[in-house]
C-alpha cells in the first residue's frame, strides 16, 4: 500500500527520528531489527536506510503467523511445559548486549491466529519472556539502549477494525506524517509542542488525579519523584502524555469502551474496579476468561501507567485494532488510557542506575516484567489535579489539555 516515497519516509522516520528518543541513530550503532515475512518491504527499506546512516544490523525476519502455519501456535499446540517455557538465555543476553536500538514492525496477518488456544497456555510462553524483559529494562535505564515500534497494515487487521485495507493505511500514513516533505522535521516540531505541555504538568507538582465521566470515577495518587513523559519516538506515532503512578493510590471504577488484544485473543467490554492499588472486581463482555487470566500474573492487578492523549495533535480518527494506535487515538475527545503491570521506571525524576528494586517497591512503582497491557477508552472525560499546596486545577476537557 506504500509506493518508494512513502516507504522511504517511514523509514527516515524510524531511522532517524525514533530511534535514539527522538534523536535518531549515530554512525556505528547496531540496531536489532525485528519483523515478519508480510513487512518484507518495509522491512529491507529500513535496513539499507540503518546501514545508510552508517549503522549495523542483527535482524530477525520470522514467518508470518497464520493459523495454518503459525510455528507459536504449532508449539502451544503440540510442546511440552518444558518447550513452551524455554528460554535460550545466551542468546537473548548476547542480543541485548550487541544492541544499541530495538526496532519492531508490528504487524499481524492473522489476527486470530491463536484463537482456541487457552489462555494458560499462551500467558506461560509470555512468561518465558520475562528474563529477556528485565535484561532489555536494566539497560535502557543505565541509558545504553533505546527501542521503538511502527505498524505494518495487513488485510486481517484492517478487516478486524472493519476497514478497507486502503483506509487503514490512510490512518498510517496520516498519523506518521508519511506524506509531509520532511516527516522527520515534522515529528520534531509536533514533539516540541507535546513537550511544552509535558512541562507545564511537571510544574504543577500534582499531588493527585481525579478522572470523571460517565464511564468512570477514578482517583489516582502520582507519588514523589514523578514526572510525566511523551512517547518521544518510542512509537510511531505517538502523541500521549504519561506517566507511571504510586499504583498504591489507585482508587475508583473505570470502564473501556475500546477492545484490546493480549496474547492474540480480542478482549472487549472491559470494567476494572480498583481499592487501594489493586484490581478488586474485573469483567469483559469477551474472553473475560483471558483478562482474568492476564491479571492473575503476578502484579498485572496493579496499574503501571496513566496517560491523556491531546486530540489537537492525533489525526487517527479510526478503531485500529491494535494498541499502539489505539492508545493515540485523537478523535472527539482524545483518549484516557491505564496499563496493568509494568511501570516506566524513566518517569522518575532522579538517576534510575541509582536505585534498587527495594527503592522502586517503596516508591510504589509496580514490577510485573511478564505484563505491561495498556486499556483504552475515547469517551469524555474530565481530569481535576489536586496540588500539593491543596489547590484543584482542571487539566484536561473534553479530549485537550487546558493548561496555562
């Protein structure tokens, strides 16, 4: 769907702006480089585009997951515990320190493809993962290692947002800039206008969020040592501000007028109630059974992150079915999204080389390494912030910041 123009941009968006947060890759760096057989011309722009900038590549071009020939639903199909939980660990300690910057295309050309398989079975070979995880988290916060992801449209996803493939790739292109003359300067100067208002929230010292809707009534503690962050090339597109609260301060209902995908099964319909930090009561109109079984890891009932998306810098204005659009959905009134698991340990103020894993439990920041599931909803919504000098200030109205 993307003539040489179009292909060449995403690239020099990638290469040159994602990468590195926000600064683009340097002569010499390597750059692990991940996608399927579908993204092929994608995938090799990119490539000559990283060697072009003087970089190097470790690739892994995998076969397309489809129901028929999945080799993941082929293993959870036919392997042993001992299979489907292996972990090769020199391998992936040896990938992690040869990189200097993840790349993932996302893409799916079977959506479904891990339909009937259960959800047990599908949260163990995540789970396997987790050592990986951790290896990936320790060196991008001693500052060694950046990562980012983009997404490939296939007619699978486009028909499970009830799309035409052409108008899926019309959000793409339209979200990552893909037709302006310098997509990359153009990433820049959006990202500079996200930044001033990222700014202007760390200057409140906000003590706590209320979020008010129709759909929920939310209070949410953001702890010391916080400050909030944009995607700042981490994906493409990207047009969120988050943070990762105190999960300890967690408190209220809120319901998701948005589907999710974990683990390839389509979970919609989600309500999650919270006391004290941790999910109390949670339900979905579909698979309740594998939302249930995500939150049932260890820590996956506590949140890792709240983020507000500014409808003024969006254009996505379609259900993309897939969360790193969907979480940047602009639309009429933008969207409110909450991740279980996994904080962003960069949103502390300090050096986070600095601090151990006591340090990180006392200052509230949830460890789950095995989840990081983000939950969107794009109805309206009113955020009030209560300082820390006790004053309310209303920050976000009808799907914008309002900040002075």
């Amino acid at each position: 769907m993307l003539d040489e123009r179009l292909l060449k941009n995403y690239a020099k968006v990638m290469v040159h702006y994602a990468l590195n947060d926000g600064r683009g890759i340097n002569k010499g760096d390597t750059v692990f480089l991940v996608g399927q057989e579908c993204t092929k011309d994608l995938f090799t722009t990119i490539a000559k585009e990283i060697y072009a900038a003087g970089g190097n590549l470790i690739t892994s071009y995998q076969p397309n997951n489809l129901r028929d020939t999945s080799l993941v639903r082929f293993l959870l199909q036919t392997g042993t515990d001992e299979q489907i939980g292996f972990f090769a660990e020199p391998y992936w300690k040896g990938i992690v320190e040869a990189s200097d910057h993840i790349l993932f295309i996302i893409s799916e050309p079977d959506v479904h493809y891990l339909e009937d398989i259960p959800a047990s079975k599908i949260s163990s070979i995540n789970s396997s993962r987790a050592p990986y995880m951790k290896m990936r988290e320790k060196k991008e916060q001693a500052g060694k290692l950046s990562w980012s992801l983009c997404l490939y449209g296939t007619q699978s996803m486009a028909d499970e947002a009830g799309l035409t493939l052409k108008d899926y790739w019309e959000q793409i292109i339209e979200a990552c800039y893909l037709r302006e003359e310098d997509p990359v300067a153009k990433w820049k100067e959006v990202q500079k206008e996200i930044e001033t208002i990222k700014d202007k929230l760390d200057a409140l010292a906000i003590e706590d969020l209320h979020v008010k809707g129709e759909d929920v009534d939310l209070r949410i503690r953001l702890g010391e040592h916080r400050k909030w962050l944009s995607g700042g090339g981490k994906n493409i597109p990207s047009f969120e501000i988050f943070t990762s609260p105190d999960w300890r301060g967690m408190n209220g209902f809120i319901r998701f007028n948005q589907p999710l995908y974990y683990s390839g099964k389509r979970i919609a319909g989600v309500s999650l109630t919270f006391a004290d930090g941790v999910v109390t009561a949670s339900s979905a109109t579909e698979n309740e059974d594998a939302l249930k079984e995500m939150i049932a890891q260890e820590n996956a009932d506590k949140v890792g992150e709240f983020s507000l998306t500014d409808k003024r810098h969006s254009r996505i204005t379609k259900f993309m079915a897939t969360t790193l659009f969907d979480e940047n959905t602009g639309g009429a009134f933008g969207n409110t999204h909450v991740a279980l698991g996994n904080a962003y340990k960069d949103t502390f103020t300090g050096d986070m080389a600095a601090v151990s894993d006591e340090q990180w439990a006392e200052m509230g920041y949830n460890s789950c390494p095995k989840v990081h599931t983000d939950i969107v909803s794009t109805t309206n919504r009113t955020v009030t912030a209560r300082l820390r000098n006790g004053t309310e200030k209303v920050i976000y109205k009808d799907g914008q910041f309002v900040l002075d």
